[in-house]
C-alpha cells in the first residue's frame, strides 16, 4: 500500500452507531485497497520520451536526437533499461530507414541518426522502444517524434503555412459528444454536462447552440475551446432534453437522464492542497459508499461514508504527486457509482530559468547562457536536462509536444489531445477549467491506469524485447552425445577491444549491454573443434512481428490548427548551397570492416604452398622454394608431367612443357572467411559521433558557416544549486533561433523553458 494513502470516514448527514459504521467502513476500504493489487504488475513499466535537435531536416543532415526514460508510475529516471531500439520509418509505407541500439544510462539516451541525400521527402517517424516500456498487443504507441524531411529548402514555408478556420463550414458535418459529470445525470439533481465537437478529421471546432426542454429553448450553450464546453442544469423527471447545433444541419442530440434512483459526483474545487466533491443522490436507502483516488496505478486516498441525500467530501491532496488522477465512488459490493478524470497540482512543475542571454548577436560571435533549476516554492533543485538552439524555420509549429505535457497528459489517455501544451501555459489564463473540461469529455475507459485498461493489459501484457541479445551455438553434422559448454570471444575490428563469455551446454549464450559496447561492429568467435552454426537474433525483428500482427495507433500531441502572424519569405533562406555528398571509391577488392583485409591475408597464405623461384618460374622444381607469388602477375609454370622430371639447373623444356599462368589467390566473401575462421559479426551499440560546434577563439573565421543547430547537448546536469552554464558560437546564419530547455529533476519534477534571439 502506498506510503502517502490517508484513509478518513465521514458520516454523512444522518445520525447512527459510529464503532459500527468504522467496522463495516474499514472492511469496505480494505476491499478497494486489494483491488489495487493488479497494477502491482505494472511497478516496473517505463515510458520513453524522444526529441530530436529540430523538426525539419534537409536531405544529408545529421539528426541528433536524446531520450529520458521513466518509470511510467512515479516519472523518475528509470535505471532498468540499458538498451534503446530505434527506429526511422516512413509514416506512409512503414519502410525502415535506420534501425540501431544505444546506451542507456540511467534513464538518459542520446545519438545520431544519418538521413542521406537520397532519402525522400516526407514525414517519418523516428521510434523508441526498450524492455520495459514495449509489450505485444500495445494499442497505443506513444514513444515516437515525428521527423519532417525536405530536398529543397524553400519547401520548409508548408510547415508556416497552416493557418485554418476551427469554425465548421456550411453543411461540414460535426461530431457531438455529451459527458456528463460522474458518467450520468439524475432527475431532480443539479448537474453538469461536457461536450466536444470535432469534424471529419478529429479536429476540434467552435460551435454554439442551444439546450432544449420538450422542443423548448432552455439555455444557450457554446464551446470555451478547442471544441469544448460545458453547462449546468437540473434536469426534471418526464422531461426530455436535447442539443441543437446552429449551422449545423440535423444536428440535435438527446442527452439521457435517469429518472429513477441514481447518484451523482460533482467536483466542487479543485485547490493547491485539496479536492471538495458533492456526492447527492435521490431515492435511495441510507448506503456505505467509498471514493477512492489513485494517480498513475498509485492508490493514494479512499474516503468512507454513508450516503443518504448527499455529502461534501473533502481529500487533502498535499504531498499527492501532480498528474492525471482517477476519482471513483463505489457501493459496498465495489460497484462504480460515479467516476471522473480530473488534474493535480497544474503548476506544479520543474523551473528552468535561462539567464545572461541578449536579444541579438552578431554572426560567429560567442554566446554563454547559465541555467537555474528550481521547484515550485522557487528552491534550488539538481535536474537533468536537454538543450537545443536551433534555427526557427526549422520547428514545426504542429509539433507542441514537449517533456512535461508529453508525461503528465499526452501518455495518460488512450487518446489523440489537441494541443496539449496550451493547458501548462501560464500565459493561458484559462488552461485550469480548460484542462477539466477536456478531462471531462473523456471517458474513464481511456485512461491509461483505469481498471478497463488494466484489465485488459493483465491478459496481453507480454513484453517483447530484453536488455540482452540471445544468441545460439548449434552443431553441424551429428550432435555431440557429451555436451559441453564453449568459450566465446568478443573483440571489434583491431582487437583493441577483447571480452570473453560463455555458452551453455545448450548452446545458449547472452550479449550483454557492457558487451554491446566492443563496437559498432564487432565479432564473436567460438573455440571448438567441431564445428557450430553461430547465430544472433535480431531484436527488431521481434518488433517487426508484433506490429505485423497488431498495427498500434501513434498517439502524439499536435497543434494542427496554426494561424500565421507574418507570412514566410522563403526567397532569402540561406541554405540554398548544401555540400552534396562526396563518395571515394577505392580501386581494387574491399571489405566492409577492415578486419575482414586482416582474415582475407591469412587464408590467402593458409594451406597455400606456392612460390616464384630464383629463376623466376611459378613452383620450379629446380629451385624447390622462393618468394610468394604477387597477384596479378603473369609467371611461367612447368605442367605437371613435366615438373616431375625435372630435379635442377639448367633443364630442358619445349612449348609443350609449359604454360603461362596469371596468378590469383583464393577469393572469400565475408560469409565464407567468418566460416572458416568459426566467427560471426554481429552489431552493437551505435555511438562514437558526437555533437560539436566551431571554437572561433581558435578557428578560421573565413570558412563558410551555414550551421541551422547553434548548440545541442542531450545532457546537462545542473549543480546542487541547481546552476549549469553553456556557451557557443552563432553561425553565418543571419536568422531568429530558438532554445528549449527540458528536463526532469531527482524526485520527478518535468519543466521546459523556451528561449529566442536573432542573428544579424
């Protein structure tokens, strides 16, 4: 049970034996509190949040991207996972661009991607999976960035371009859906109705109408945003209530109202350090109700009381981590009576606070910023972050989504959320009710920590992949009755790097993530005299399979609705002049990893007896040994029938006796030469490329520098006074850039903190 669960009993308004009461209460409590127990097997989840340096790319630039992985239930940096799985995949076809490993360290991942120039223009999504955070049958799939490419740069204004109406158009259908307060309405109780409406693509739209009783207008209603509202009535027994849309052709939708016993739950205030509920219900017996509140799978307050007309229950909430919550009334039999989504402690957030900073710089000029990290009461917290700087133009305004509404909103429903960044916001005056009402207007279902997902996750919950790859010795020929175990060596392309593990008597061994780290590329060789087929399993082909069979819907915070302040001129970008790609081709047989050369010298010369005689002949047997034959080269090679009758110097030979031979060794292909030499290569983690910037206290100042990402750091740690500094150089680049700083401190706090100047 969870260290913070507060556990209270009220009464109600009616008069009645107390020790009774708190008996038959507390029996009720404990039965909500083990009903918790199935999100016991969801402690150990983790959720990936991914970025990239930009949102815009042209063709032939280097992506750099970071990762935060944290446990799904208490958003802290997750030391469980040790491998990242990434993807870049079309969005239309599917089609795997990239797919490589990287380290994880203690929650923190970061690396590159190269996007060729060949690669097509369009939007692809660059994907995360790792152990504990990916199962089979997974609905939903929220651990992805989309990655918009481009070929010419004058193509980036469509991503400035999208300003629209949210207003519907003449006779454009709309979708209308009523949720009311508590999941129902009850005749004779005041209550509160959400609405949402959006249009064929699932975007939200401003509509107004009017709430009518018997065909008769009762109260206006209108959306407050992004298509969503809501109003309050008190609906009477015998009476039927509908909406009517205006401008919106037959559009009347009846709300339904339970005119017999029901109960209602209404949040009344939802305050920094409490939550007050009215709970009223109307021809009912005197019951024992619970309302339990759980945040993420993490019980956190059960009340106990009985219900006759109605109570006022008030939940402490301090100390209550912030985050989507789920408040639920249960009858004794733990039957749902009412429920509701509702957010905790809004403003409750990491600060980044980004001083030193001046409006405008010069171009290559030296810029240095220091951070400051600090919680909600304005004290100095240690936090992990990321930094970007990069060109504007480079952003997609769609693409809102950032550390804090990606953790605490976009992943908790199983839901598309338009514009989530709106509702964390201060300058959004509004985002507290519009934050409800868009909780509201989602059904408990689709929380992610709901008891239907739960459920439903408790029988397809399987896990996909491991932070190990398995690989298998098996032997070729008769198998061996005596088995035993082998040695294995791990080494990459120079030796500089050598580890030994083990298989089983079975033929199983493990690669673990301290092994993955001996290369990009590396090598495993058994030692045995028989011989083994050695084979490794590809994780992503595991992914491959599971998406095959269940294809999950990408769920991503987007702003889709974007008015354009100023047009772009696209006629002075400076990146027209891309370095184009310089391939070297080398003359003569290569191989992939330098050392296939080094195996290729060796079976060259192994078990190979010929030579060039002193006299210059191809195996004279006249001069019986010599130099090593040079490939290529044409020699004069005595027949074998003659060879024997030869024994020295001089000898006699006709045309007959000989022939002339243009040398050549044995070629091998890489699969033959791993063969003979009992090895395979398999793939490792991707890193060794790192993010750096030109010094211009030491660089030449004259060379071109067309650079549209100033500065990108996937982890600064600020100090225990939560200060870190950075500093930089601006390129050639006269433009408005833009920093987002983003982060995560020790006991879970998410912030971001965007920042601009100019170039000129």
């Amino acid at each position: 049970m969870n260290q913070r669960l507060r556990i209270c009993f009220i009464t109600g308004f009616i008069c009645m034996n107390i020790a009774s009461f708190a008996q038959s209460s507390h029996h009720l409590v404990e039965r909500l509190e083990q009903s918790m127990d199935v999100y016991a097997q969801r402690q150990n989840e983790t959720s990936v949040y991914l970025r990239c340096n930009k949102d815009v790319y042209i063709a032939g630039e280097d992506l750099w991207f970071s990762s935060f992985v944290l446990n799904a239930q208490h958003l802290l940096l997750s030391g469980l996972d040790s491998i990242l799985y990434l993807q870049l995949v079309h969005e239309e076809n599917d089609s795997v661009i990239w797919k490589e490993m990287y380290p994880i360290n203690q929650g923190v991942a970061s690396g590159h991607v190269f996007l060729p120039h060949t690669l097509e223009e369009g939007t692809y999504l660059l994907k995360a999976y790792t152990a504990h955070s990916y199962y089979a049958a997974q609905p939903y799939f929220y651990a992805f960035t989309p990655v918009q490419v481009v070929k010419d740069p004058r193509a980036i204004k469509r991503y400035w371009h999208l300003a629209q109406s949210i207003s519907p158009g003449k006779g454009e259908p709309v979708r209308f859906d009523i949720f009311p307060e508590g999941g129902s309405l009850v005749a004779g109780l005041p209550g509160v109705v959400g609405f949402r409406a959006v249009n064929k693509d699932g975007l939200p739209v401003n509509i107004s109408g009017v709430l009518l009783k018997n065909d008769q207008p009762l109260l206006d209603i209108q959306t407050a945003h992004a298509g969503m509202g809501s109003f309050r009535f008190q609906p009477e027994a015998g009476a039927e209530y509908t909406v009517k849309l205006n401008n919106v052709k037959d559009s009347l939708y009846r709300i339904p109202v339970n005119s017999g016993a029901g109960v209602t739950m209404h949040l009344q205030n939802n305050d920094r350090d409490s939550l007050v509920f009215k709970v009223a219900a109307v021809q009912m017996q005197p019951k024992r109700v619970a309302l339990r509140l759980q945040v993420r799978g993490v019980l956190q307050f059960i009340v106990a009381g009985l219900l006759r007309d109605s109570l006022i229950i008030k939940i402490p909430t301090t100390g209550i981590p912030p985050g989507v919550a789920e408040a639920t009334l249960f009858d004794e039999q733990l039957r749902p009576l009412a429920d509701r989504l509702l957010f905790l402690h809004q403003d409750n957030r990491l600060n980044i606070q980004v001083s030193q900073l001046k409006e405008w710089y010069g171009p290559l000029e030296k810029v240095s910023l220091k951070i400051r990290t600090t919680d909600g009461q304005g004290h100095p917290v240690p936090a992990v972050l990321s930094l970007r700087i990069v060109d504007g133009l480079f952003i997609d305004r769609r693409n809102v989504q950032d550390i804090t509404n990606y953790f605490q909103l976009s992943t908790q429903l199983e839901d598309s959320i338009y514009d989530p960044a709106y509702y964390f916001d201060t300058a959004n005056k509004d985002r507290r009710s519009a934050l409800d009402a868009m909780l509201m207007t989602r059904e408990k279902e689709r929380y992610n920590w709901s008891g239907h997902s739960m459920s439903r996750d408790t029988l397809k919950h399987r896990y996909v992949l491991s932070d190990s790859i398995k690989g298998t010795l098996s032997p070729i020929g008769r198998p061996q009755k005596d088995k035993q175990p082998l040695m294995l060596m791990l080494f990459n392309h120079n030796k500089s790097l050598v580890r030994f593990t083990g298989a089983d008597k079975n033929g199983v061994f493990y690669i673990t993530p301290e092994q993955l780290h001996t290369g990009r590329r590396f090598f495993i060789k058994y030692f045995a005299e028989s011989e083994y087929n050695m084979q490794v399993t590809d994780p992503f082909d595991a992914i491959k399979a599971v998406e095959r069979e269940v294809r999950p819907v990408h769920l991503s915070g987007e702003k889709s609705i974007v008015v354009d302040t100023a047009p772009l001129d696209t006629s002075r970008l400076q990146y027209g002049n891309m370095l184009r790609e310089v391939v070297v081709q080398a003359a003569g047989r290569g191989y992939g990893d330098r050392y296939f050369g080094y195996l290729d010298s060796i079976a060259k010369f192994e078990g190979n007896t010929d030579y060039v005689g002193q006299c210059g002949w191809l195996n004279c047997p006249a001069c019986g040994s010599g130099k090593k034959p040079v490939e290529g080269v044409t020699y004069s090679e005595l027949v074998e029938s003659k060879r024997s009758q030869v024994s020295s110097h001089p000898f006699s030979f006709t045309a007959a006796d000989m022939r002339k031979v243009t040398y050549h060794y044995p070629k091998y292909t890489e699969e033959e030469l791993l063969k003979k030499f009992k090895m395979i290569m398999v793939k490792g983690f991707y890193e060794d490329r790192v993010f750096s910037g030109p010094d211009y206290d030491k660089a030449d100042r004259s060379v071109a520098d067309t650079r549209n990402t100033l500065y990108w750091n996937p982890v600064i740690i600020t100090d225990g006074n939560g200060e870190a500094s950075v500093s930089f150089f601006t390129s050639g680049i006269r433009s408005a850039f833009t920093g987002i700083a983003e982060g995560v401190s020790g006991n879970g706090s998410l912030g971001t903190a965007t920042f601009g100047f100019s170039v000129r």
